[in-house]
C-alpha cells in the first residue's frame, strides 16, 4: 500500500475512506462533497417490479368446537391455477389472475388440525376452506370416597 504523507509531519498511512473522498473532491466532473447538502431523508428507491404483486386480503377464521372456517378473498384468481395446501399448523393459498398477478397467503391456524379432511370451495373470488379440528381426548377423574 502506498503512503501518502499527512499534512500533521507525521508519516502515518490516512484511512482508505479519507483517501477516496479526497481523490473525489479533486474531479472537477463530479459534485463536491464537502458543500453537498445532506441526503434528504424519503422512502428507498424501487428496487424491483411490484406492478404484478397484489396486496394480501386479510383472512376472515372462524373457530367453532370441532371445525375452523376460513375464508379468503381473491379477486380475478384463476379456478386452474389455485392452490392450497394445509398441515395441522398451517394453510397455503396460492393462486394466477389471467394477467399473470401472484396471490399468495399462509395463515397460522389457532387449532391444529387434520390436514386430509379439508372442503375446499371457491365462487366469485372467494375461496372457502373448512378444516377439522383436532380433539384432544378428555380424561374423566373419579372423586373417590
């Protein structure tokens, strides 16, 4: 690395940043940046294309004592390209409008539940799920005499 000799007599090596700025300042081309404004404050640049991402519709469950509802809302969504998984934690939708735009969701359910009994509908945008909750088996104490 080569030094470059400080103004203070000493022969130390400036810091690499110190350096860069000051080689910078020196080209006529770009702005100076000892007089440069500070950086106005605003919301980061776009970095990529959200023109095809939709905004999530909230969710609408239901808990009842043996079956949780959920209803979805997505509006233009393709019957041929919906998708939905479930486990006994968790639901996934995912489903194309015919522009192309992704609907994506994943609830986190209350209950577990049993991920084969699932009744799945869809009508005019809105998907339907019903899932069977899992019972947990109840212990009877007898009170002795």
């Amino acid at each position: 690395m080569v030094s470059e000799p400080s103004g203070d007599g000493e022969g130390h090596v400036p810091h690499v940043v110190d350096r860069v700025v000051r080689r910078l300042g020196a080209h006529r081309s770009l702005p100076s940046i000892e007089r440069s404004n500070p950086p106005a404050l605003g919301p980061p640049s776009a970095v990529t294309d959200e023109s095809r991402l939709v905004p999530d519709p909230a969710p609408e469950v239901v808990v009842d004592a043996s079956w949780i509802y959920i209803t979805l809302e997505l509006p233009g969504a393709s019957r041929e390209s919906l998708e939905i998984t479930t486990t006994q934690d968790r639901l996934t939708v995912h489903a194309l409008d015919a522009e192309g735009r992704v609907f994506h969701r994943e609830v986190e359910l209350p209950q577990p539940v049993e991920p084969d009994a699932a009744n799945v509908t869809y009508r005019n945008g809105v998907v339907d799920v019903t899932l069977r909750r899992i019972q947990a088996h109840r212990v009877r104490i007898k009170r002795g005499t």
